[in-house]
C-alpha cells in the first residue's frame, strides 16, 4: 500500500491519566505487559504495508524516540519511507487535549507539503485495536470519499470527550459532535484523508492553528464526502486510572487477546533480548497475563506482570498492574493497584487499593 | 592452518576431522599450539540426556548457568519483538519452571521449560518436561520426562511418559494419539 502515508499524531495530553503520562506522554505509556501505546497504532500502519511514517512527539519525547527508534522492529528501517520524527508544538495552552492540532500539523508543514502519496492516514494514540487499513481505503475509495472515519458502533459511553458521528443511509456522516445524544458511534481517532485535501485544509485555516482538525472536519461535513467506516473488532479505551487497568486486564479475555494479537497481523515493540520468566517452587498464579525476564517465587492473581518484575516469596499479588523493573519484596501484598515501572515494595508492606478506584505507585517510588 | 587443511584434503584415511585429523597433523609438523583454559560453566549438548539435563539445571534456585546475568546477556533471533507476553489461566498453574513468550497455560506446570509459542490445554499436566517452541499438550493429557518437539501435538487425554532414566522424546511436527494403555480412562 505505497500510497498513503501515515501520521501519527502523540502530542497531547490526557490529565486524567495523572502521573501515567506525565513523564512520558501517552504514546508511550505501557500497556499489556510489554508493550507501549504507539505499538498499536505503528504496528497497524505497517501491517497495512505503509512505509512512510511521520511520528508527531509531545516535548517529553525522550522514552518514546527511544522507544521507536529507527523503527526496525516495525519494518520501517528503510531507505525509501520509514520512520520521521516530527516535533509537536510543545501543547498549545488553548487545546491541551486535541488530539489533531492545527499547529502540530502546521509546524511540521515540510513534511505534509512533501508527501506524494494519494492518500493521508492519521491516527492518535489513546486507543488499542489492530484494525487492517487496507479495509479502510477500500471503503474510501468504494465510497468514493474525501475524508473517511473510522468508527465503533454502539460504544460512546466509553468514550466520552471523543467525537461522534451521525450519518445517513449511505454511511456519509452528515453531524460529527463531541456531545452529541443522537448517535452512538465513536470516533477511533483514525482518519483517511485525500492528500489534495488535507493540504487544503491546512491552507484555508490560516490563523487558526489552535484549532484541531477533527473540528475542521465537523465543520465542514456538508462541503466534503465525509464517510464513515465501521471497526467491528474489539478496542480497549480508557480514560482514567480505573478504566487503564480494566482495559490492561481484557486481555485476560481469551477472544480479547486473539483479537488485539491477531497472529496475521501482530502487534510489534521494542525487542529485548531477556530470558524468559523463572517460576519457582513457591510460585501461585492464576488468570494472569506475564511478560518475560520476570521472576515469580510469590502468589499471583487476576493482574498484568511487565518485563523483569521479581515478586519474592511470600508475596501477594492482586487485580493489579505491575510495570518493568519492578520488586515486590518478601511478605508485602499488592491489591487493587497499578505500579509504575522502577517501583518496589518493602518487605512486610501492604498496599490494598479500593476495588473501584485503584492505588497508583508513581514511577521511581519505594514503599 | 590454510597449508594443512589443503593437504588434508587430498588424504583418503581421514575423517576430515578437525579434532582427529587437522590438529594432530599440526601437532606432528612441530607448529605452536597452546592451550587456553577456560573457567566459565560449559557443558556439551550432544546427548538426549545432556541436552535434557542442561535444561533442568536452569530450574535450580541458582542455576550454575546464568541466563539471568543482565552483564553477560544471552542474545536471540529477532522474533521477540512480535511475541505477545505468555497467559496462565484461571485454573491454570506453574511451579519452578521457565516459561517464554506466546505460551498459554490452562493445565497444570511443574519442573518444566516452556519454550514460544507452547500450548498447555485444560488440565493437562506436564511434568519434568521440555517443551519446544509451538508444542501443544492437548487438553487432559499427560506428559512426564519427555522432550515435545516444534508443533508437535500431544492429543487429549493421553498420557506421554518417560522416566527419569529414560527421556521419552517425540521429535519436529509430529502428532501423538493415544491407543490402549496411553489412553486415560
């Protein structure tokens, strides 16, 4: 598919994530055991055979270029395409949480102005879903679209800031909204747009660079074909601390994790060389997800387990989310929490979160 | 070396043979060869029971051999970057053993290496077992002191045992049903 170039688009903010996303921003924040968030997204893209990626990073870039590095682990080391780094304009004050800026887009003009591709494919960050776009762009075309969105049906109530779509019999979205009552139908932040018309866009909005372009789009249903296409796979979203850890534990589900680790088009990340995980003689575990290099000599259930955790004997994990590096020491209990990466615990500490909403251990912190 | 490895060649008694037949023609011609002697851990794998043994060590609570040293990583293919992170089920359970990538665990796991890619059905046991990447016990069977090659598949309810002594193996892409006796009542 060498006709459309993808854009990713990581520069904003989600606060109700708290101190998840401080450091790192939102593309980069872990999720199911070994991956981070712009794995999915990047991983789609180059499953769909695009080649040609310009990666929009909010100022606290550094564990995400690091992260991404020359995109070997995505095929998009190469000589023609690959991966470009492309600088966010550091959050403009007015919009901290547009997930498409004008002024990202603007500021990073050079590179939209050089795209000879047909067709555009930008997506944020914040949801997980493996979605083939090859599908998207048949339907475009089918349609004989301007600008294509992708969509949930029936899931608003899980996303809630997030815009959704109205359309008519022949899925061209007449009403595009963020507080819309009269449809259902989430936007997964995914759009195809014709590259004539996105640099139009760009153009005619001069001036207005706080602006993001999902409201450009809204404004402008009547003038362009805006359709929709409908994702029927299953997405995890999650917009606060709760829902993060809910999400994290879906993949428990076994039609979940088939799902978003579609062995046809798989989920790609940054390649460690690390052992695998080392159970002992001591070791419970039950209905938990476990990346490798970890050690396991303590009781473990219903949680997500990162790469080179050690949980001592003794030990009890439960309904939580515990990140890379991280020790649980001999005899201290973990429940009803999420525990950032570099954490420990103490020996004999407990730290028991309420069912409803979960205990989050900052990064870097020793109970 | 280039000299001797010619001569060799045109030899018609020899096993072309670096140990049996280079070295001891370098040896007679009078050539400096040293000895260097190495203090790490090594052990040769070319027996069933050596390969199997050498796994087994590394279940030890410190393992002589290291694999968790992060100075002196051990590196592998490129695979890992795709492998989604191994599932232990509800029911499912694990004791001292090593599990890789991929792998789903229904049954019961213990004294074992679980290599990618393995499957581990619903009450299934394995046992002081090496399973290789993509080998599959079924659901109810049973595998004891045994080796399961790549994608092979050990089918439901049979049982699959060696002893301890004796190393029952089933090599790449095989498929073991069971008859009789292996059949669990």
């Amino acid at each position: 598919m060498k006709n459309i170039t993808g854009i990713i688009s990581a520069d904003y903010l989600v606060s109700s994530l708290k101190t998840l996303t401080k450091d790192r921003g939102i593309a980069a924040l872990p999720f199911g055991s070994k991956y981070r968030m712009i794995d999915f997204p990047l991983s789609n893209m180059a499953n769909s055979g695009i080649v040609l990626v310009g990666l929009i990073v909010p100022s606290n870039f550094g564990l995400l270029v690091e992260h991404v590095g020359i995109g070997k682990e995505w095929n998009l080391d190469k000589k023609t395409g690959g991966i470009f780094i492309l600088p966010g304009s550091s959050i403009d004050y007015r919009n901290p949480e547009g997930k498409f800026l004008l002024n990202d887009l603007k500021q990073n003009q050079n590179f939209t102005d050089s795209i000879t591709d047909k067709y555009i494919l930008i997506s944020a960050t914040s949801k997980v879903f493996n979605i083939n776009y090859r599908d998207v762009l048949k339907s475009h075309i089918d349609n004989n679209s301007e600008i294509t969105l992708v969509y949930k049906e029936s899931f608003s109530e899980f996303c809630k800031s997030d815009y959704s779509a109205e359309m008519d019999s022949s899925g061209r979205i007449i009403h595009l909204d963020t507080s819309s009552d009269n449809s259902n139908n989430c936007i997964l932040d995914t759009i195809l747009i014709n590259t004539d018309i996105f640099q139009k866009l760009v153009q005619n909005y001069d001036g207005y660079e706080y602006l993001d372009l999902m409201k450009i789009i809204a404004d402008n249903t009547l003038k362009y074909k805006v359709y929709g296409y409908e994702f029927k796979g299953y997405v995890a979203v999650f917009n606060n601390i709760e829902s993060y850890l809910t999400a994290n534990q879906g993949l428990l589900n076994d039609e979940v994790r088939n799902g978003i680790f579609n062995l046809t088009r798989p989920i790609s990340t940054k390649m460690y060389d690390i052992p695998p995980t080392k159970y002992t003689k001591s070791a419970e575990i039950s209905n938990s997800l476990v990346a490798t290099g970890s050690t396991i000599k303590g009781s473990i259930k219903n949680s997500i387990i990162f790469r080179n955790v050690l949980i001592e004997e003794g030990s009890k994990v439960e309904n939580a989310l515990i990140m890379q590096n991280c020790t649980i020491n001999k005899n201290s209990k973990l429940k009803n929490a999420i525990m950032d990466e570099h954490s420990s615990l103490s020996e004999n500490t407990e730290v028991i979160g309420d069912e409803a909403s979960p205990m989050l251990i900052d990064k870097n912190k020793h109970l | 070396m280039e000299d001797a490895l010619i001569k060799n060649q045109t030899r018609r008694d020899s096993n072309y043979d670096f140990g049996k037949d280079i070295i001891p023609s370098l040896l007679e011609e009078k050539k400096k060869l040293f000895a260097y002697e190495f203090n790490g851990y090594w052990k040769d794998c070319g027996t069933i029971d050596s390969y199997y043994d050498a796994q087994m060590a590394l279940l030890e609570e410190v393992p002589e051999f290291d694999i968790f040293n992060k100075k002196n990583k051990i590196h592998s293919n490129t695979s890992s970057s795709v492998t989604k992170p191994h599932h232990v089920d509800v029911n499912g359970s694990v004791k001292q053993s090593l599990v890789a990538n991929i792998s789903y665990i229904g049954g019961h796991v213990t004294h074992s290496i679980i290599s990618n890619d393995a499957y581990i059905g619903k009450n299934a046991v394995v046992e002081d077992s090496i399973l290789l990447p993509g080998a599959k016990v079924l659901n109810n069977a049973v595998v004891k002191y045994s080796i399961i090659g790549e994608n092979s598949i050990i089918h439901e309810n049979s049982y699959f045992i060696g002893t301890k002594d004796h190393i029952k193996i089933i090599g790449d892409l095989q498929s073991f049903k069971p008859k009789g006796k292996e059949l669990i009542s």
